[in-house]
C-alpha cells in the first residue's frame, strides 16, 4: 500500500480532505490495512476530526480514499499525519 501523494492541500471551506491510497505489487484477492491520524500542528477534535478505520480492498481493486473532516481555524496552515498500522491479506 502506498498514499497516492506524499502530500495534500486542503481548503477548510471544503471541509473534508480525501486521501487516495494506492494497491501496488497486484491486484490480487482481498486486501485490508489499518490506518491512524497523529497529531503534528493540527489537534484532532480542535482542526479535524481524528480517527482510524480499516481500508478493505477487493480483488481487483486498487485505488480507496480515505476521508477527514477538517474544521475552520484561524491558522494558515496545520499538519497531520496519517499512517499505516498494518496490512492483511
């Protein structure tokens, strides 16, 4: 599995930021991995609304997104991070 960006910029007036995550090395069967959001200079529950969940992807299948809500703030700009805890097959 890998992000389809290294990076994305977001706008809060949209509210939601979409992150593609890439199925690589085949497309073969189901596959799942566990992500996570981490605090860097944006504060889950305060600029967005942090979490983790579980990406399933069936045979064939290679590209899922994963969706934050972003709230308003009066900073410029604010960092998270999100991560991969682990993938099944």
């Amino acid at each position: 599995m890998e992000f389809g960006k290294p990076s994305i910029i977001a706008k809060e007036s949209s509210r939601r930021v979409r992150i593609p995550v890439n199925r690589i090395n085949g497309a073969d069967g189901h596959v799942s991995v566990a992500w996570k959001t981490r605090d860097i200079t944006a504060i889950s529950g305060k600029d967005y609304q942090g979490g983790e969940g579980v990406l399933k992807f069936d045979h064939g299948e290679t590209c899922r997104t994963i969706d934050i809500e972003i709230f308003d703030s009066m900073v410029l700009t604010l960092c998270l991070m999100i991560f991969f805890a682990n993938t099944e097959n």
